[in-house]
C-alpha cells in the first residue's frame, strides 16, 4: 500500500522558463510541422536540398524545438534560489513600450510600400529613441543594418524584398 509520502512529485524549480519554454515548444511544433510543409513553397526541379526555401526556417524550428526542451529541463532541474537572478524584468517607461509598437507598426504598414531599406531605417531609428542612445555615431549604424540585410537577403540569398517606394 502506497502512502501519499512514498509518491514522487515533480517539483517545478523555475515556473517561468517551464512557460517560457512550453509556449515556444508550442509555436515551433506549429512552425516545424505546418507552416513550413504547407506555406512554403519548393521548386519542382530542385538539385541541392540547402537551395530549398524550406530548409532555413525547417533549420530555425528545429533549433527553436531543441532549445525550448532545454529550457523546460532547466526549469525543472535546476533550483537558482539561492542565486541573485540576473534575469529579473524591470519595467521600462510607457513612452519605450509605445515607441517599440510604434516602430513595429512603421515596419509592418509600410515595408510594401516603402520598401525594406527606408522602413528599416525609420524603424530602427525610432527604436534607437525608444532606448535612448547617446552616442552619435551609433545612429549611423541605423543605416548602415538595413541596408546590410537587405543586400544580404537580396544579393546573396535572392529574397525578393521591395528595395524602394514605388514610383521612386
């Protein structure tokens, strides 16, 4: 006869990172299984399996699977109370969160019709206010990330991206 005492509970050390890790395990499980296969189109004639459009986000889900599994593990195992937890969240300003949305909402509306470089530009500026950067040189680094991804995307792994507003 087993006694309530004899039954072994698993004892959840870090409630959030078993969240954090449940919800991403989530989302990659959908990603992996039915985004992927099912918005993402292969070429007939396909020689080398790394040219696929498949293969970076199937690489990237599998990734986002291994390490949300990591994460609930370390949640369950490893107890860091007696540690000073460097992950705590302190809360920024209202005015930071509406200028991160406001930079969201830029990037999202006007990336068809602006392009990818200027809505980059607009974007990572407004988040450079959001999070106040003091240093001058580094807004030129708002110019300069935009327009390196967008050659990147465009040159070297031939992403259509719209480079410019139409009409310009």
């Amino acid at each position: 006869m087993a006694t309530p005492h004899s039954k072994r509970a698993v004892r959840i050390k870090d409630a959030g990172d078993v969240f954090a890790g449940i919800v991403l395990l989530c989302f990659a499980i959908v990603l992996v299984f039915y985004l992927v296969p099912n918005y993402i189109n292969e070429p007939p004639i396909l020689q080398n399996p790394m040219m696929s459009p498949r293969w970076l986000p199937g690489i990237v889900g599998w990734l986002i699977v291994l390490f949300s599994i990591l994460l609930i593990l370390q949640g369950l195992l490893l107890d860091r109370s007696s540690e000073e937890d460097e992950r705590s969240i302190e809360k920024g300003t209202t005015r930071r969160f509406v200028l991160m949305v406001v930079a969201l909402v830029i990037y999202v509306a006007l990336f068809e019709s602006m392009g990818a470089v200027f809505t980059g530009i607009l974007a990572t500026l407004v988040l450079f206010v959001a999070h106040p950067v003091r240093t001058w040189w580094v807004y030129s680094l708002a110019f300069v990330f935009p327009i390196a991804v967008t050659f990147i995307f465009v040159k070297v792994m031939n992403v259509p991206l719209p480079i410019a507003p139409i009409g310009f």
